[in-house]
C-alpha cells in the first residue's frame, strides 16, 4: 500500500469517528453558527452509496435496496451527474444538473483532491468544481447532492464527502471568499475538533 493510500484510509477513518461532532457543530472562518450546520446521516446511510458506485456508475436501486433513505439517493444522484458520471435506477433533479453541470471544464484552475497530515484534513477543489460547489449552495442544494459531488471530483468515500459537504454546503459567503482568487478552494479541518476553515488555494 502506498503512503498516499495509507494517508487517505487514516484521513478517511479519523472522519469517521467524529462525523457526529463535525455534523453537530461546525465552525467555519468566515465565522458561521453551529446551528446552521445540516442534519447528520448515518455512517451505514454513506457506507451504501459508496457500495452503490459501480466504477464510475452510481445505481440508486443498489442504494435503496441497502435502506437509505429514497430523498438522499436522489441527492446524491443528482450530484453525482452534475460532476458528469451516469446513474442508473434512480431520478436526478434535471434542471440542477442542466444548470450546474453547465460550468466549462476549460481552463480550470487549481488541483481535486483529498489530503491527511496527521493533523489536518485539506480538502481541494478547483475554480471550476468551485463555481459548482458554489451554485450548489447558492441553490440549496442537498448535503447529499454535495458529498456526491466531493466524491466524484477527489475519490474520497461517501462518510467523508458526508462531513466535508455538511461544512461547506453552510454559507455561500463563506465559499464566495474562500474562492476570490479564481484558483479555486482549500477546506480544512482539524479532526476530532469541530474546527473548519477555508481559503484560496
């Protein structure tokens, strides 16, 4: 296994044991209430969306069949084809994906990916995923609508995009600020604090 792969399980298990506290109370800088933070899912509920990605394919039925909840598989479908991969089995809310899924892939700027240091989670997406990310929000988007998109464009499992997506999907102020460079963004969090933040990248 190599270093990155161990760092990504480590990123991803650290996640896992504090998802409720993150989900309970978040902090973001520019400062946001903890009482704005969205409902929790359960660890089992993003287990099985996970299992419901088949390659690059998310199939809703698999995910119903495993008990989650129908509106959260349609959230996490319909964020899952505003990145641009199929679902299957499952409505997508079409005007959202028609809407977000717009933004151009051309001249994209800043890097995808999911990192772990052992002291902080950083989470990036670039301008393009950003300006995605961003009309999420600004379009009240589900939670699970964003964790599907942070899964698809960094790889990392569904428990994790659940934590990340219940920070960011907070404020659109917060993610305008955060992206003011047109580099696209970098979230941060210090787990097992309830501690999140973010810049440009």
């Amino acid at each position: 296994m190599s270093i990155s792969s161990i760092r990504r399980t480590r990123a991803v298990l650290v996640i896992g044991a504090v998802t409720s506290v993150l989900a309970a109370s978040l902090v973001a800088s520019p400062a946001v209430a903890a009482d704005q933070a969205p409902s929790a899912v359960s660890d089992s509920s993003w287990s099985a969306l996970d299992r419901a990605i088949d390659g690059s394919t998310f199939d809703g039925r698999t995910a119903l069949e495993a008990g989650v909840d129908p509106a959260l598989v349609e959230d996490f479908a319909t964020g899952w084809a505003i990145t641009g991969k199929p679902t299957e089995n499952v409505d997508v809310d079409v005007d959202l994906v028609r809407e977000l899924g717009q933004i151009s892939a051309r001249a994209c700027s800043g890097k995808n990916r999911l990192d772990y240091t052992g002291i902080q989670l950083n989470a990036y997406l670039d301008s393009c995923n950003s300006s995605k990310l961003l009309g999420m929000v600004q379009q009240a988007a589900g939670v699970g609508v964003i964790a599907a998109a942070i899964t698809s464009w960094t790889g990392v499992g569904g428990l994790a995009a659940g934590t990340i997506a219940g920070a960011l999907a907070i404020s659109a102020g917060v993610l305008q600020v955060c992206s003011s460079n047109g580099r696209g963004i970098a979230a941060h969090m210090i787990p097992p604090t309830a501690v999140m933040w973010c810049n440009n990248q």
